[in-house]
C-alpha cells in the first residue's frame, strides 16, 4: 500500500504523518491529529461542517486530499481561542444564541473567521453571502449572522482599544 | 466516502506533468483543484489508478492581457479569477461568473482549467467561455494546439482534450466595452444552476449566447442568436431560447420546466447586456 509523508502546519504547529495518497483532509484531522472539532456532514461538498482555514482561506476538507495540504497551513476549529480565552466569533455565538444542535458551529465559525479578517465591518449582505457555503439544518441563520456580526463589532472596538 | 486506492503523484511542471501521463496513459487522471474530481472519486464513479496533482504548478496561474486577448492560466482558482483587476475590467462576464461558481469554499480551490476539462453541462464557466468565442489551449506530447471553444465541448462530461493532453490557457478576447449579463436559476445559493445563461452583448457583433444545463453538452443557443441578427428584440428572441437543446428531465426539474426557464433567463441576461436591468429585479 502506498504511503506519502504529509509535512502540514496546523493550528501553528508542525504535524508530520505518513498517509495513504487517498485519504481526505478531513479524515486526516479527526483520526490521524484526534481533531475531533472538524465535523463531517454531508460528505459530498455541500454543507461546509467539514469547513476549516487553508492558508487562511475557508475551504471543504472532505473534498481535498491530505497530501494536496503538505506544506500548508491549515487552521481548525481547536486553534481560534488563546488559552482559556475565546474567539470574539465564538463568543458571538454563545451571546447570540447562534447555535442549536451544534453541528454546523464549526464550520460556521471558520467561514465568519476567514470573512472578518478580509473584511472587518461586513454588511448583514456581506456575512450571508460568505456564508453561503454552510448549511444549517436547524435553520438557525438569523442568530448565526446576528452572532458575526456581534463578532465583528467586539473585534472593532478591540482593535480601536489597541489604538 | 472513501476513494478507492490510488497512486499520487505531484507535477511541478506542465513538463513533468506529461511525461507522468505518457508513463500512465489512461490509467491516469489529472487532479488540479478537486472540485470535481474528488466528489466523482468518492461515490467511486471515478477510480483512477495513478492521480496526477497539476494544482502546484505555478506557471498556470495567471491573468494578463496579450494584444487583443486576455490570457488566464488553467491553474487559476475561480476566487482569484474573480477578484482579479484585469479579468474584471476586461472579460468581465468570465470574472463575473467565475464568482457565481459554487459556494466561497469551492472557489478557493476549484480552479478554470479544471472546470472546462471537465465537461460538465451543468457547470458555469462554459457557457461563458463558449458566449466569449474564448479559444482553450491544450499542450501535449506534441507540443500545443487551440481549440476553440465552440469545439471543445463534445458531450456529457467529454471534451476534445486527449489522454496525453493537458489543458493550459484559456485566451478570451478582451470585451471591455461589450455589455454581459449572467443568469443562473438554483434551489439554494451554491447548488449546481437549475439553468443558466451567458450572453456577451451586442458591439461589434450580435449578442452570443451560452447555455448551462440544456443539453449533453454546453451549448450556444444558436436560434437566440439567429433571431436577434435577423432583427428581433431581445425578448422575441428569447422565446427561440430551448430551441435545438435536449434538457435533462429529473425530479427537481422536468425538460419542459427547464426550457420555460432558458426563455426567462434568456430574456433576463439579454436585457442586463444591453444596460438595462430586467423587470420585477
């Protein structure tokens, strides 16, 4: 059986395993690291659970190969918070109610993430249509968006404290 | 969904990338940015031996302007097409729909060249490579040839490329003066278009017209275009917009349903191309 060495940067740390060639990135998280936070949901590239950063840009890991990432950086849902401090995006969450089952959360927070760093001061328009690639079948969207666009203003008034 | 066992190997050149599919022949499938490939190789109705990643190779992934034409790298992602200066001031239709693809996920990895070689009806980008008359250049173990793009779609998920051959550069002549329009019909916002229609308007010449999903093939809607040279306004001859097509016929949308849409979004893209902005919008 053919194996290929993956060299992947993930939430800031080096991670090397040999793999086969036609295991998916999403696997790769959840049973070779024991990242557990990426969440597997419709397997076939629609509901975005299984959504995490690659280089800093929301993509599907259930539909890209682990070894199409050696060499990259890829961030998960376990790399956001700081030690015991949470992300403004899961904050948001928490105070918006922004989610029910949970499921979906995840990938949610990684897509809101990416889109508040390209774009800090999103328009209600500008979150739905980033999110566009998440499903949610609780149908929570509008504490969803209500929650990223709380995210989006404490990550504001943070940045113009440290001003 | 687990893939079938594969062999992999990484291309870092157009170069290399041939020689590794010379060495395989059919037994191998070029993997660019997965987005269509992977899904196909999950529901296992793709089990290619040897995979062949051409997603690295650098040299593809450009947009720049050469004489009357805009050169885009087969290894551009649809994000970056979209967002790109040039392609949005002059191919605005192919920037434009390149945004429309899927969902944000799937534009930072789906790439142009991988779309196009992979032949889908349903797909986006052709009709709008077909409604620019954009010419696909293809490299292969005799050295490169253009194919234009009205020859390039040959049927359902085949397209005129060879098993040796890779897909290169798509050239889309510059149309920064020529208004466009772009209307595609889904249930939710990243799904596959239900229909969807290209157009490239009016100077110098009639509006072109692209088709998604009415047919085996990405098609032009040649009776549209007929009619309008003939005279008709664009709302006349959209209703010739499902003549010649062959739509599939499925539970989310019947054949029947499906040319009634073309007409609509016919009419709707025609009218954006010629500056207007289409009623009840």
């Amino acid at each position: 059986m053919e194996e290929r060495r993956v060299n992947v940067t993930v939430n800031g740390e080096p991670k090397v395993a040999d793999v086969e060639p036609r295991m998916l990135l999403a696997h790769f998280l959840r049973e070779v690291l024991g990242l557990t936070g990426t969440h597997i949901g419709c397997d076939t590239t629609n509901c975005g659970a299984c959504t995490v950063n690659f280089d800093g840009k929301p993509i599907k890991s259930c539909t890209m190969f682990a070894v199409q990432a050696d060499g990259h950086e890829v961030e998960t849902v376990e790399g956001i918070s700081r030690a015991s401090e949470l992300h403004a995006v899961q904050e948001g969450f928490k105070e918006e109610h922004g989610l029910q089952c949970g499921f979906c959360t995840s990938g949610m927070m990684m897509t809101a993430k990416a889109l508040l760093e390209e774009n800090p001061n999103p328009t209600e328009e500008d979150v739905r249509w980033a999110l566009s690639g998440n499903l949610c079948r609780c149908t929570g969207y509008q504490n969803i968006v209500k929650s990223v666009l709380w995210a989006a203003e404490k990550m504001r008034s943070e940045a113009a404290v440290r001003r | 969904m687990i893939p079938a066992t594969l062999s992999y190997r990484r291309a870092s050149s157009v170069d290399e990338a041939l020689g590794m599919l010379a060495e395989h022949g059919e037994d191998a499938k070029l993997l660019a940015g997965g987005h269509s490939l992977l899904p196909l190789m999950k529901l296992r109705l793709a089990a290619p031996e040897v995979v062949v990643d051409i997603g690295r190779i650098e040299e593809l992934r450009y947009v720049r302007t050469e004489g009357d034409v805009v050169a885009i790298g087969a290894m551009t992602r649809h994000h970056d097409l979209h967002t790109d200066g040039v392609a949005g001031r002059e191919v605005p239709l192919v920037a434009h729909v390149a945004g429309e693809v899927g969902d944000p996920q799937v534009r930072h990895r789906g790439t142009i060249g991988g779309s196009l070689a992979h032949g889908d009806p349903a797909a986006d980008l052709p009709a709008a490579v077909l409604a620019c008359d954009a010419t696909l250049v293809a490299r292969g173990p005799d050295g490169a040839r253009e194919i234009p793009a009205a020859e390039f779609f040959a049927g359902l998920f085949t397209t005129a490329l060879g098993p040796d051959e890779i897909l290169t550069e798509i050239r889309v002549p510059r149309a920064a003066d020529r208004g466009w329009g772009f209307e595609k019909f889904t249930r939710r916002r990243f799904d596959w278009s239900i229909v969807g229609v290209a157009v490239l308007g009016g100077s110098p010449t009639q509006p072109a017209v692209g088709l998604v999903n009415m047919g085996e093939a990405p098609i032009r809607a040649t009776a549209v275009e007929r009619a309008l040279a003939a005279g008709a306004t664009p709302a006349e001859a959209a209703e010739h917009a499902a003549e010649g097509t062959s739509p599939p016929d499925e539970p989310h949308a019947s054949a029947g349903y499906r040319r009634h849409l073309a007409t609509v979004l016919t009419a709707r893209a025609l009218e954006r191309a010629a500056g207007g902005s289409p009623a009840g919008l």
